[in-house]
C-alpha cells in the first residue's frame, strides 16, 4: 500500500506535529508526495528544517512551524498565523510524542507533566483550534497518532499509556461530535504499533528489530485513512507488527 500514489492533496494544507523525524517525517514525506504543502512542527528546529529542504528540493512544499505542543498559547499563534494568510488548514496530524520509562515508584510530577502535555493535553490543544476553524469552512480530517498502550499498558509505561488512552477517548468523542456538527470532517484514531524509529531504539537499542514495523508503513495507513471517500469513515484503525506483544 502506497497512499502517496493514490491521494491527490495539490491545494490542501496539512499540520504534522513531530513531523522532524521518526513517523512524524514518514508522514510528512507521503503529505508532500500526494501534493499537500506540508507544516512540519516540532520542537527539533534543525531536523524540521532539514527534511524540509529535503522536500522543496524534490519540487514538493514544506515548511517550518515552531510551536511546542505543551503552550497552548504557541498553538493558538500557529492558528492566529493562518487565518492571516487566507489559507486554512485541512488535515492535522497529532503525531508529537514522549515517553519516560520508568515505575511509578521512581517517577517525578514534572516527569509525568511532561508527557501528559505532550501525548494528551498538546493534540487536545491543537485539536480545539483546528476542529472549529475546520466545521466553520465545513471541511477536514484530524488525525490523532494512538498506541497499543492506549488499549492495554505494561510496566514503566504509566504516564504513555494514560496519555494514549486519554486521546484515544478524545478522538472518539471528537469523532462523535464530527457526526453531529459537520459531515464534512473526518476524525481518525491510528493505533499503531512498535516502530522502528528512534523513539524505541534509542531507549532500548537492543530491541529485536524483528518485531518492529517500519513507520512508512504507518505512515501509507494515515493516507488510506486520508483517502476514504466522504460517504464513509475511518474513525479508528490498528496497524501493527505481525509479531507485536503488545496486541491485543
């Protein structure tokens, strides 16, 4: 599957957040490719900014957004910035995330905060800007990055798996409301499994890359979701490696 050669986005605007590495920049690769000008948010300037050359060099728009999804008033500025331009946004991806791996015994408040803003409180943030901009112009799909923790949680993975499964909720509620607001928005949960990508392999480097996916192929799910006609919904997908341990 190959979303990126299937979906015609020339004219759309997409917002990824942790769009500078990892799945975050597979997706914003496959945005571009479909033709969509992408928005890469995240806090690693220097990556963003990177893939964004990438990107303009190939002939497709990117550029980058500062914002830290945890200030709500940095998210708020992004939006105030694009009502100025006469250019809404037509797809967010919430795809920034974090993780502290550790029991609760030996966990901090300002560890918990950390992810809990980051995971739950910043795709809350971002999704109330765009939800209502979005039901204004009648049009639009949000796509909220889940996680098997969201469905079933393990050692050392509090604060992940209460985030994920706090915006797993969301994302259903938010899907609930787009039913009865505004037929024209798609809301998508994607539960995605392990990934080959720096957010596992630099915390645990001696992880069984056997049992990764690779997240281009989370990424090619994101544009199916994408790609669904109007009269039908993807409101929530998984897609995991077909020896994950953390399913169901």
């Amino acid at each position: 599957m190959d979303g990126s050669t299937r979906l015609d986005l020339r004219g759309k605007q997409a917002l990824v957040t942790g769009g500078a590495r990892g799945l975050g920049a597979s997706i914003c690769r496959r945005l571009a490719g479909a033709g969509a000008e992408v928005l890469v948010a995240d806090v690693r300037r220097d990556l963003a900014e990177e893939l964004c050359e990438a990107l303009t060099a190939r002939g497709e728009r990117a550029r980058y957004v500062s914002v830290d999804v945890q200030e709500p008033t940095q998210v708020a500025e992004v939006f105030r910035g694009l009502d100025a331009s006469d250019q809404g946004l037509d797809i967010l991806v919430n795809c920034a995330a974090v993780d502290v791996s550790k029991s609760a015994e030996h966990l901090t408040a300002d560890e918990v905060t950390r992810v809990v803003s980051t995971n739950l409180l910043g795709p809350m943030y971002l999704c109330l800007e765009a939800y209502r901009r979005m039901v204004s112009r009648g049009s639009g799909h949000i796509v909220n990055i889940l996680s098997t923790a969201a469905n079933r949680t393990w050692t050392e993975a509090g604060p992940y798996s209460a985030s994920k499964s706090g915006l797993r909720a969301f994302t259903h509620t938010l899907f609930k409301e787009a039913q009865r607001d505004c037929l024209g928005i798609g809301i998508t949960g994607v539960i995605a499994g392990g990934m080959e990508t720096a957010f596992i392999m630099e915390r645990f480097p001696d992880t069984d890359v056997s049992l990764l996916q690779r997240p281009d192929i989370v990424a090619d799910t994101v544009m199916y979701a994408l790609s669904v006609p109007g009269g039908s919904a993807v409101p929530e997908v998984v897609i995991v490696p077909r020896r994950e341990t953390s399913w169901p």
